[in-house]
C-alpha cells in the first residue's frame, strides 16, 4: 500500500480494547459507515479485508464476533449494504477471502445464538443469490463447503 491504512490501524486497536469499551466504539464506527461517499466505503472495506488477517487471531474472533453481533441489531437494508460492500469485493478479488482463517470465522458465527445466525444468513445468503453468474460464482469457490451447509446454500 501508498497510503496508511488508516482504517485498519483503527480495527486493531478496536481489537485490543476490552468489550465494555469496542462495543459501542465499534458500533459507532458501524454508523458512520453509512454516511461516507461510495468511494470512502469501498476504501473501509478494503483496508478491513487487508487488515483482518494482520490481527492475532483471538484479538480477531472477539472483534468479529462484536462486528456479528451489532449488524444484527441494524436493519435489513443496513446490513445488506455492508455485506454487498464486502462481497462486491471478494468476488473482484476472492484471495482478499483466502488469507483470512475461514474455519475460525465460521466458529465465530457458530457460536451466535440460532436468531442472531439466522439473520445473517439470510441477509447473506440473499446477496448472493442477487449477484450476476460470475460473481456469485467467484463466491461460491471460496466460501468453505462446511460454511455454505450453515448458511443453507
């Protein structure tokens, strides 16, 4: 990278921080999500995806789990937006997807309560199925078959 990946720097320090202190942080962070420009979104969600596998992996499972857990306390349209951020940009570039430890990320999400993995499978799973052939292809190769069997695909 050129230029400092300001976002990411902040996502290991939200990491780091102890949950009475990352929940509301991150949440916030969360909302202002929706208030950037196109541009500035896609630049978060890039230095997310590049910054996410930098993180210790137990910093990484709390931080994910916190980010699981606020998206589905936002609305449908909310968290579409965010998803659809995230995998427009997987299925440009599905190695972005590949250096994170994909088995842990769906322990993360087992662990979610069944209403909780629910929504977001659903929110999930509806993306993907709205994206034209050869994205939803790129997708479908790199998300784990034990993942695709918990998401209903």
């Amino acid at each position: 990278m050129t230029e400092p990946n300001y976002a990411g720097n902040i996502i290991v320090i939200l990491a780091n921080l102890p949950d009475f202190l990352r929940i509301p942080v991150l949440k916030k962070r969360m909302m202002e999500f929706f208030t950037l420009s196109e541009i500035e979104k896609k630049e978060i969600i890039n230095n997310a995806l590049e910054a996410g596998p930098t993180i210790p992996f137990p910093n990484f499972s709390k931080l994910f789990k916190t980010w699981l857990e606020i998206l589905t306390t936002f609305t449908e349209e909310q968290r579409s937006e965010l998803f659809s951020g995230y995998i427009n940009e997987i299925s440009d570039l599905p190695q972005k997807l590949i250096v994170f430890n994909l088995d842990g990320i769906l322990e993360i999400f087992l662990t979610l309560d069944n209403e909780k993995k629910d929504i977001l499978a659903f929110s999930i799973k509806k993306i993907i199925n709205e994206l034209e052939t050869e994205r939803k292809r790129k997708i479908m190769l790199v998300i784990p078959d034990n993942a695709k069997k918990h998401l209903k695909f």
